[in-house]
C-alpha cells in the first residue's frame, strides 16, 4: 500500500512537472494484475478521459464538417495524377515530389526527404497460354524479382499439385522441364503467401523450368494479383507469375484426371540494379518536446504496378499526412511532435522503413514515442490495434475507448497491418494500426481492381479522424508510452 501511495505522490507531481514543460519521462511500472484487468493511476484515467471534448472536435470537423470529403479527393488527385507507383519507377519519384509540395503548401513543418535503396524490376510483356489439349489464354502477373523467359517464350509439360506437401512426394525426374502449377487452397493471407513467396525456388529444386501458383485471394473474377517473390541463394532461378484461382484450379483437377497438357509461357520481365528512392516526411511540431518522444503516423507511398495503389497504400498513406493537416488547420498542437512517413520500397520487403531505422538508431529511445501504421485498407473503422508491453497496453486501451463518436473502440492485440513500424514495434517500441472492415481487401490487393473505385469517402472520412485523434491524445498526454526496447 505505501508503494501505491508513493507512486500516486511521484505521479501527481511528475504531471505537474511534465505540464510546465521539465520532463517527458515514461511512467514507472504498474502493468495488468494477475486477472487481466488495469491498474492505472486516477489522475492518469482522469487525464484521459478529459480529452473526449477535443476528439469529438476533430470527428465532427472531419467527418460532418469543413474537411468532410477532402481526403478522398486527395487520394484521387494522387492516383489519377501518377497512377501506380512501383519501387524504382519515375512514377513514384514524381508522386514523392508531388506530395512534398502538397504537405508544403498545408503548412506542415520539416518536411523534406530520407533516402532509402529499392530494388527494381520492370514488368514487360507477359503471356500464358494453355497449347494441349485445347487452346487458352491464361491472364497472368509476373511476380516481383521474377526472371523472363528466353525470347519467344517456353512451352513445357504442366505438372499441377495443390500443395507444397505434396509436390515433396513427386521424385524430381518426372519434375524436370516442366512448369509447375501451385492450386494451394485459400486458408489466409498470412498462411497462403507462402506458395507466392517461395514457389519458384521450391519447384526449380527439382529441375522444373517455370512456376505458375493461384493468387492469393480468397474471391476471384478471372483477375490475377501479384507480390513479391524471394529466389534463395543456392538455386537457379525460373520466371514465376501467379495466375487466376479459376485457372489454377482448373489445372489441377485436369492434371489430377491424368490429362496431358502444355502451356507456352513468355514473359519479359526483368531485374535491375536497385536505385535510391525517398521517404517522405512531414511534421506538425510539439509545444513541448520537438525532436524527442515522436508519434509516427504512417503508411507507404509505393504501389504495385498494376490498378493505382488507392487502396493499397495510398488511403493509410493519405490518411497520415492530412491527420496532421486537419490538426494544424483546427490549431490542435500537442506537447510532442507527430510526424508522417510516407514509406518506399514496402512492397519488396519494407526497404523505406528499414532505411530509416539505420538512420534513426543512434537515437531512437529518446526519438521515437508510438508508431502508427496503416497497411491494411482504410474501410470503415473499427478500432485499432496494438503492440507493446503490458503498461502502455493498459493506456493505450482507455485512448481507443474515447474513440465512441467514430463507433470505433475495438481493441485488438497484436498489431495486423504495421509492416514497416515492425522494425521497432519487433523490439519493444509500442505502436498501433488501423482496424476496419477490411473483410474483402485481399479480393483487389495487389490486383487491376485496387482503384479509386473500392474507396468510400466517408469511410475515409472516418478513418483520418481516428487516425488524428488517437495521434493527437498519445502525442499531448503527460507521460510517454512506455517500453521495453531492445537492440
């Protein structure tokens, strides 16, 4: 009891020091009790809870307000201006200069960019046809890294399984030459990507000269999606594309019935050496701390080079750099610094965010406060999720309960959608994402259909509002989000 005592007196008058501007030090411990339940501070709580008044500001300013409709609009202007964004490509360098600007003439502060080396691949032209026993085409994406075809292409012998477990049974002499056809049925994202990820180095162990695997999706009209894909070092590399669910399967059920077929697969893509690409950054600078105890908020501005990128990432990218627009237009300037990164090379294997953790590390503990990411569409809001040790869990919880004007207080733990703020949240640092009703994302991600089209603007609305609050409320509160970092 004399502890709590103690730490209620420490509390009371770290707030009043922290308030004058002093300290910004993290809170000592409290954490969960042994049923799960939170033990915060009063003063904390009360604290807390005293900034309902200012969210329900910024949700009614941004969702029923002067900026209602403005984010969509942004978003559009981006993507129909540039179009997709690949990593390497000059679309994407223009659509960074582009945005440079825009946070420029919205008054953000410090804006400039961080470099970071991406690879890049040039997608050419790309063919699939099935030439035995009958003729089709087969609409395909190459995946990232893939190699091409020699010119005119290869015709091979389809060899068709539905599952890496059982390709291991099948000897490599009835694999050789031939291509092979991955039919892996839909479990999740996480679990399916692999067949994507890995597929050509598995089936060129085995002597076959191409792979073609089913998208990873769970719904399909006849659109193929692609992604990124990784050769290990110690085989040789083959062209690999994803095609249809419905071809994939179609496949399958002919090569399981004993049908002997070809497929004549040209493809022309190619890598190159990588080039150096930008983060983009901008900020709405603290009252009380400015380059110490930073909120991120983010999302990555590269795309894949089919569709836009609207949804994939343009909205979560959106979404940070106008949360600090609509702040610093409402004149809601907190104690800390809330800065957006717009991130590169995330969809190669989040190149932009590991840049910037090198550059960062020297000071990170002292730099870095909360990450936000937004990675996973920005449909209708739920809630949002987090990582982090047990006691900025506990404040981080009562922070999302104040989101009720949004109807978005769902609590999730751990984080889905933070792929570049990994790089810290993985060793302690505390951080969040977006939840929202994302239950058809993977139906265009990655995909011809990630367009304008998938995105409501009053969803989006929505979701810079939370994003804004819940930035706002961790980057003013008393005390830092505390953690357990490691190096």
């Amino acid at each position: 009891m004399a502890s709590v005592i103690l730490f209620l007196t420490v509390t009371g008058l770290f707030f009043g020091l922290v308030s004058a501007g002093v300290a910004d030090n993290q809170i000592d411990t409290f954490g969960k009790q042994s049923d799960g339940s939170c033990d915060l501070p009063d003063t904390l709580l009360k604290e807390i809870q005293g900034y309902q008044p200012i969210v329900k500001k910024i949700v009614d300013k941004i969702v029923n307000g002067e900026y209602a409709g403005r984010t969509w609009d942004s978003l559009a202007e981006l993507v129909d201006t540039f179009g997709a964004r690949v990593a390497g490509s000059e679309q994407l360098e223009k659509t960074i200069d582009y945005v440079i600007d825009k946070m420029q003439a919205d008054g953000l502060e410090n804006v400039h960019t961080e470099n970071a080396s991406v690879p890049h691949w040039v997608r050419g032209y790309e063919s699939a046809e099935l030439v035995k026993p009958f003729r089709k085409n087969l609409p395909l994406l190459g995946l990232g890294s893939s190699i091409g075809t020699p010119r005119g292409g290869i015709i091979a012998e389809v060899l068709a399984v539905e599952s890496f477990k059982e390709f291991e049974t099948i000897p490599a002499e009835q694999v050789q030459g031939k291509i092979v056809v991955f039919s892996p049925a839909w479990e999740s994202y996480g679990r399916t990507v692999v067949y994507r990820s890995q597929a050509a180095s598995v089936a060129s162990r085995k002597g076959a000269v191409a792979a073609l695997v089913r998208s990873i999706t769970p719904f399909s009209i006849g659109s193929p999606h692609t992604g990124q894909q990784h050769y290990q070092d110690d085989v040789k590399k083959i062209p690999v594309a994803c095609i249809t669910v419905e071809d994939a399967q179609m496949l399958l059920r002919k090569y399981r019935r004993g049908d002997k077929m070809e497929i004549h697969l040209e493809m022309e893509d190619r890598p190159m050496e990588p080039v150096v690409s930008r983060n983009t950054i901008g900020e709405l600078v603290g009252t009380t701390f400015t380059n110490t105890s930073v909120v991120v908020v983010s999302g990555h501005l590269d795309s894949w080079d089919v569709g836009v990128g609207a949804m994939d990432d343009g909205g979560g990218a959106v979404i940070s750099w106008k949360a600090l627009t609509y702040l610093k237009a409402m004149g809601l300037r907190p104690r800390r610094t809330i800065r957006a990164i717009l991130w590169t090379g995330e969809e190669e294997g989040l190149y932009g965010g590991a840049a910037y953790k090198d550059a960062h590390k020297t000071q990170e503990q002292k730099e870095f406060n909360f990450f936000f990411e937004s990675d996973i569409g920005t449909f209708e809001p739920r809630g949002l999720d987090f990582v982090g040790n047990a006691d900025a869990e506990c404040i981080f919880r009562e922070i999302v309960k104040l989101m009720a004007p949004l109807n978005a207080t769902e609590f999730e733990t751990p984080t889905d959608g933070g792929p570049d703020i990994s790089h810290w949240t993985s060793r302690g640092f505390p951080g969040a994402s977006l939840l929202n009703k994302n239950e058809k994302y993977f139906w265009f991600h990655h995909s011809a259909g990630d367009t304008m089209a998938v995105e409501d603007p009053k969803n989006l609305d929505k979701c810079v509002a939370l994003w804004a609050a819940a930035a706002y409320v961790v980057a003013d509160l008393s005390v830092s989000m505390p953690k357990d970092v490691m190096p």
